[in-house]
C-alpha cells in the first residue's frame, strides 16, 4: 500500500489532484473559522461548556469545528444534501420530474434543482440552529436576530451564501481532485475534529480517562471492522443475457450478476433522522414554557433519556426501508435488463423481475437498516452503561466514548476511505501500475 501511494505520489496529474484536493480542503477549514456577524462569543462558549455530550456536539463534529465558531459555513453542506434527498423521494411521486429524468439532460435538470431547493432549506436549517442554540443556551447567540430586520437578513446571507460556497468546493473536489468532494469535506471535518474530542474526553470526562481511552479504542475497532463488513457486503442476484444473431456474427449470451448492497444508502438515513428528530424541541420552543414543552426540550433537544434513543433508531430503520426503495425503483433495473436482452433465471421479466428484485433488496435491507439503528445509538447504549458502572457520577449529557467519533462519523470516514483509495487505484491500474485494494 505504501509503494502504490509512492507510485500515485510519482505521477504528475494525480499528485495534482491530490494537492488540489489537500488545498481545498485547507481552505475549507479557515472558512470554519470566519464566524458570523454578531455572534456573542461568551454565549457561544457557555452553551457549549453546557452542553459537551449533546447534538451540539454531534454537529460541531460533522461540520469539523464550524458549528462551535458558528462560522459562516455552520451550515455545512447539509442543505444540499436534505435537498438531494428531498428532489429523490418526490421524483417517484410527482409524473413530471420522473419524465424529465428519463430526457436527454435530465440529470443537469434535476441537479440544477437540487442547487435552487438547497437555498431555502439553508435558510431554515440556518433559523433552526440559532433557535436551537437560543432554546439550550437561555440567552440569544445573535443579540438582535429575530427582532431587528437588518441583522436578521445579514446572518441569513450570510451563512447561505457560506452553505453554498461549501457546496462549490465540494464540486471543486469531485470535478479537479480526487473523491467525492461533498463526502470528503464531510469527512476531513470529522477528522480535523477528533483529536479535539479525544483530548475533551480524556481530560474533562466525569469517569477515569484510561476507561474511556480503552473504552473508545473498543468501540473504534469493533465498529470499523463491522461498517467494513456491512459496507461490503452484497446479494449477487444472477442475471442471464439471450443470445443474438446478426448475419454470421453471435452477440450476447453470458451470465452475470446484480450486487445489491446491504447499506445501499450509507449514512444518509441517519443524517436525514438527526434533522427529523430536533423539530419537536424547535416546535416546543414556539410555545409557552411549560412542564410538557420543558420535557420535549429536555428529551429532545439534549438527547436524552429512553424516549430519544428508540425515536431516533426507529426514524433511523424507516428511513432506511424508504431511501432504499426509492434508489431502487429509480434505477429501473427490471427495465434496462429487458431491454437489453437480460432475464434472472426463474423470474418472469417485466413487472415480476422487478417485484424479485424489490423483495431481495427488503430482504437485505432488514441487515443493513438494523446495522445503521444500532450504529445511531451507540452513545446511548454508552451512556447507560456509563450509568451502570457509575453510578455516583454525573454522566448524563456529557461527553463519552462514543461521541468522540459518532456513528454517522465512522460511517462517513471508512466509507469515504474506501471510496477514495479505489479511486486512487483505477489510476494506478490506468498506466500500469499494481493496485492495492482487494
């Protein structure tokens, strides 16, 4: 693996790439750290002092330290992908965008689509963190926002405009550098992070620091190792190809397979349920205070207790089932296969190869929709245990072991390693040279 980074280091256009993609990602970084106009910083640092094992922490780490500076880019590059989702789940349910997908150009279309829905959804995502910091907090993040016109509409340009900055150097990435740009500013996020984390854990945990270092190092291990596996993994569904005879010449005929994935979707269910599951503490915020607003903002907007946890793994299931079955009936496989002259033996083409390919994808997808639920509460399961060995001190919304890197973020990483190092080694296997994926 070394000689085949050495050898990709060697070739002119690929080192650019990855220096391309290294100074993007630098840039990335010093954006985090540009906050917005306004921001009261004693605030800022008092709710986070508050508040280290909560959804605050979970953003700061998926944003890779912008949420916590309450940059110009907090958003990250989230309203784009709840856009990306949103666009996929209506394109089934509306005639007009399924059509258009199928035309020549469609896929601009849609994607041009998705860049005018993300605006709106930064705007809203961008409202929804302040009052969630407001709602934590007790007092305002932004003194003024809400109340005074001018200032509300400068913090709101601002950070959409940093929202989709972000999501043009995600572009910049995929299109000059090498990987999915969007996935690796995610994950060097995450990775920029991390020390930051462990250094909190280790020095500011309520239990023994040896505990939680031997605690995250377990959980590191045994969940890389088991995301690898689920990653991995596919049901080969043989599809058989008739053959075709033109004049003297036979075209055609052979065997080969479907590989549907067990996680077909990656981490986007659980993205998708971590901005699902803060809208009742933002709709209690609305309200009065009361005892019954008070202990939605205490389950839900710090993420505690039983009632989050099972809410959070059963959005996390659902949403899985749902994205998946989308991808699926959109790839119109049952479609391509016929017209290209390939069946699955046993399985009528048409309405009932489709119906096949439906039932074994659901049937997988139980794994890997179980597999993302209990990777999402990893922290709780933590938590509790926490509680068990420890009775006597406070752990409840504090940093622990697993919150160092959270589930969504080991996905995000191993899943973006992998993805970047095939990429890595189809140059290589361009101009000769031995791979190192297997």
């Amino acid at each position: 693996m070394i000689e085949a980074l050495r050898n990709a280091w060697r070739l002119p256009d690929v080192r650019n790439k990855l220096l391309i993609t290294g100074f993007i990602l630098v840039v990335y970084q010093f954006a985090a750290h540009v906050p917005v106009v306004g921001v009261n910083p004693s605030a800022l640092e008092a709710l986070f002092a508050s508040q280290q094992g909560g959804i605050l922490g979970v953003l700061n780490l998926l944003s890779g330290g912008a949420v916590r500076n309450f940059s110009v880019i907090a958003n990250g590059v989230y309203p784009y992908i709840t856009a990306s989702i949103i666009i996929q789940l209506l394109t089934p349910l509306i005639p007009s965008l399924e059509a258009m997908l199928k035309e020549p150009g469609g896929q601009e279309k849609q994607q041009r689509y998705t860049y005018y829905l993300a605006i709106p959804m930064a705007i809203l995502q961008s409202i929804g963190q302040i009052q969630i910091y407001n709602l934590l907090g007790g007092q305002p993040i932004i003194p003024g926002f809400g109340s005074n016109l001018l200032m509300t509409a400068s913090v709101l340009a601002t950070m959409t405009a940093g929202t989709m900055f972000a999501i043009w150097l995600g572009e910049l990435i995929t299109e000059q550098g090498i990987g999915n740009g969007l996935s690796i500013i995610i994950f060097a996020g995450i990775v920029a992070q991390a020390p930051n984390s462990l250094v909190q854990l280790l020095t500011s945990g309520t239990q023994p620091a040896l505990y939680n270092l031997l605690l995250f190092i377990i959980i590191v291990v045994v969940s890389v190792v088991v995301i690898v596996y689920i990653y991995e993994g596919v049901r080969r569904v043989p599809v058989q190809y008739g053959k075709r005879v033109r004049g003297r010449k036979q075209y055609g005929g052979g065997t080969t397979h479907i590989p549907p994935k067990v996680n077909a979707v990656g981490m986007i269910p659980l993205i998708f349920a971590q901005s699902i599951i803060t809208f009742p503490a933002i709709i209690a915020s609305l309200f009065p205070p009361g005892p019954v607003g008070d202990a939605i903002t205490q389950t839900f907007g710090n993420h505690q207790g039983a009632a989050y946890w099972i809410t959070y793994f059963a959005l996390v299931v659902g949403f899985t089932f749902l994205y998946t079955d989308v991808m699926v009936q959109q790839q119109n496989l049952s479609e391509n296969l016929q017209r290209n002259g390939g069946f699955i033996p046993g399985i009528r083409p048409g309405k009932r190869t489709q119906e096949y390919i439906m039932r074994v994808t659901r049937r997988i997808t139980l794994v890997g929709a179980l597999f993302l639920g209990a990777v999402a509460i990893v922290p709780g399961i933590v938590d509790l245990i926490n509680r068990l060995l420890f009775p006597l001190e406070t752990v409840g919304n504090t940093m622990n072991a697993a919150m160092v890197l959270s589930g969504s973020g080991l996905i995000i990483v191993v899943g973006v390693v992998i993805d970047t190092m095939r990429q890595i080694e189809a140059q290589l296997v361009m101009r000769n040279y031995e791979g190192f994926m297997s």
